[in-house]
C-alpha cells in the first residue's frame, strides 16, 4: 500500500530500503521519542517504543518490512505500523535508502 505523493513527497512502499533521514533527530523520551528534521523543522512525536526500534532499524535491513519483523511487529499490528512509517515518509522523517543494507 502506498500513500498520495504530491512533488516533494516519495510513496512509501514497505517492500523498499528506507533509513532515518540524515537531517533528522531522535531523542529518546519516556513515551517512545520525539523526532525533529532540522530542514523542514518538523516535530514529530513516536508513541510507541517498537516504532522508535522499527525506525532506527530501518537502515539495517533490506525493507521496512524486513525491520518490522525484526522488531517484532506482528501481522496483525502491521497494518497500523506501515501507515504509521507511510506518514514519517510523508513528513521526511525517513527516506529511501539508495544504499540498501550495508
């Protein structure tokens, strides 16, 4: 399932390589972290520990998917995870990963 793109937006496909972007911070809270893109600065807030893991495992696996399942996101919580990682694309926080895994 991919999100609506406008020009300045990638679609979020989970099967892709996606990473943490390069102008983005986490800080970890008690709640889960909170996220700034010092380029748009955006503030995001990350509700959930396992999106924060998901999120900085991102760049060390083949696919967001990949990185839910190793985070031990379940089937029956993906759905909520993927639009959850669909809106981070949208905002910037996270961005394809050219380099695929290292």
């Amino acid at each position: 399932m991919t999100a609506a793109v406008s020009s300045a937006e990638v679609a979020f496909d989970p099967a892709g390589p996606w990473r943490r972007a390069r102008s983005v911070a986490l800080r970890p809270e008690p709640f889960g972290a909170l996220v700034y893109h010092f380029g748009n600065r955006k503030l995001s807030f990350l509700k959930s520990k396992t999106l924060v893991s998901v999120v900085e495992a991102l760049a060390d696996h083949p696919s967001a998917t990949a990185a839910l399942t190793a985070c031990g996101v379940t089937e029956a919580q993906r759905p909520a995870y993927e639009k959850a990682l669909a809106d981070l694309a949208r905002s910037q926080m996270i961005e394809p990963n050219p380099e695929g895994t290292p």
